[in-house]
C-alpha cells in the first residue's frame, strides 16, 4: 500500500509542472504510476487537451475519462511527455519496458519537448545493470537475436505471459519483450545499446539514456526532484 502511496504522490507531482499546464498536446506513458496520473487528471486538462497515448491500455483509460486521445502517426512532436520507469539511475537515465510499450514510449520521449518520468523512490538505483533490461524483438527473429545477444555475453529470456494466458508477451507492435541480463556487462550502456540496436531484428530496447528533463520521486519524504540526464539535441 505504502508503495502505491509513493506512486501517486509522484503522479500528483507532474500536474504542477508548468510544461504541463501550458501544454496543448499531452504525451502519456503505460504503467501503474502512470494509471495513478491518468486518474488525477482534473477535468480542466481532461476537458481543454488533447492527449497521445503510448499503449491501447494507456489509451483506453484516458477515453474513459473522457479524453480526446490523437494517433501519434498525425503528429510530430509533443509538447510533454509523462511516464514511468523501471529503474531510473542517478545521472537522470532510465530503463523502461515492464509494460511492455518500450518502442511506442521512445518514440514519444524522442517526440517531446519535454520529457518527465514519474516514479516511487525504490525504482532510483545507483547502476543501471541491477535491472534486467528489456527489448523489443521481431518474432520471425526471435531465436537468432537470442542467440546474439548471448554471444555478447548476456543472457536473454523471452518474457511469459501470467495469470492464465501461455506463451510470449506481445507489445501493441506485435512484437515479443525479450529480457536482458546485463549485470556482466561493463559501464558504457550506450555502447550496450548501440550493440543490441546492430542485432537484427531487434527494433528496440528499452534504455533512455540522455533523454529526460525531470524526474518526480514519491516516497517516505514526499516528492523528490531530481534533474534528467537530457542533452541538447541537433536542431533543437
């Protein structure tokens, strides 16, 4: 329960970034903490924003608040992008893909103007590599990335589906979430992920590195901020 708690108190925290109120197009991530921020959402944003989701879950639950939700292939950029992680380091880099949305999420952060991740203070770690990392795979090249990736020196599991339904977890993509231990790999994940990304077949992972603004902790002392890993990009 505490860590719910945690959660919403991050999620309550991002409806008091000015990039937030002034924005017109609303990027929104997948994920529980990202449920939390969907449901305080005040009518006001609701009602006067327009909204892009990275998920059909994400999306769903913004329609049922009565969002007006646009298709990300109409736009070209946003104007914010929220979302939560699964494990956030301390330089501001992340490591997402739990919800299994990883390649639609990069795409809108890489979309954004601004970029903030939302989460409860245990997904702050100080590397990276405790936290399996997750990327998303063409199924025709399921094995042989498999394979590939354990020629570098990692070992890679295809991840299951629980409760009831068998086989592989699918992204909305149509793709399969393949999980990644990198605990033996060395410190450059940029290189790590430069590697995974020369493999193909692989369309994704789910490293964000130099990509957030901010970052809104909720835990035992309320809400933290801490400054993103984000870099001026080309043209920008």
């Amino acid at each position: 329960m505490k860590k719910e708690e945690w959660k919403r108190l991050a999620a309550k925290g991002a409806l008091e970034l000015e990039e937030l109120v002034n924005a017109e197009i609303i990027g929104v991530g997948t994920g529980s903490t990202v449920a939390h921020l969907i449901d305080l959402f005040p009518s006001n944003i609701i009602q006067r924003k327009l909204f892009v989701a990275s998920s059909m879950d994400t999306a769903l639950k913004l329609k049922g608040r009565g969002a007006k939700v646009m298709d990300a292939s109409a736009l070209d950029s946003l104007d914010i992008y929220i979302d939560g992680a699964d494990a956030v380091d301390w330089e501001g880099n992340a490591i997402k893909g739990g919800g299994a949305a990883l390649f639609r999420e990069k795409v809108l952060a890489s979309m954004s103007k601004f970029f903030t991740i939302i989460i409860d203070e245990e997904k702050l770690v100080k590397d990276l590599r405790e936290r399996p990392l997750p990327v998303e795979v063409d199924p025709f090249a399921l094995s042989f990335v498999v394979r590939k990736i354990e020629e570098l020196g990692m070992s890679a599991f295809i991840r299951q589906a629980k409760e009831g339904k068998q086989g592989p977890i699918f992204s909305d993509s149509c793709r399969v979430i393949v999980d990644v231990d990198i605990r033996n790999w060395g410190e450059d994940l940029e290189k790590l992920n430069a590697e995974l990304k020369r493999i193909p077949g692989i369309l994704e992972t789910g490293l964000f590195i130099g990509m957030v603004d901010v970052i809104l902790i909720g835990g035992e002392g309320g809400i933290a901020r801490r400054p993103g890993g984000r870099r001026v990009r080309k043209g920008s």
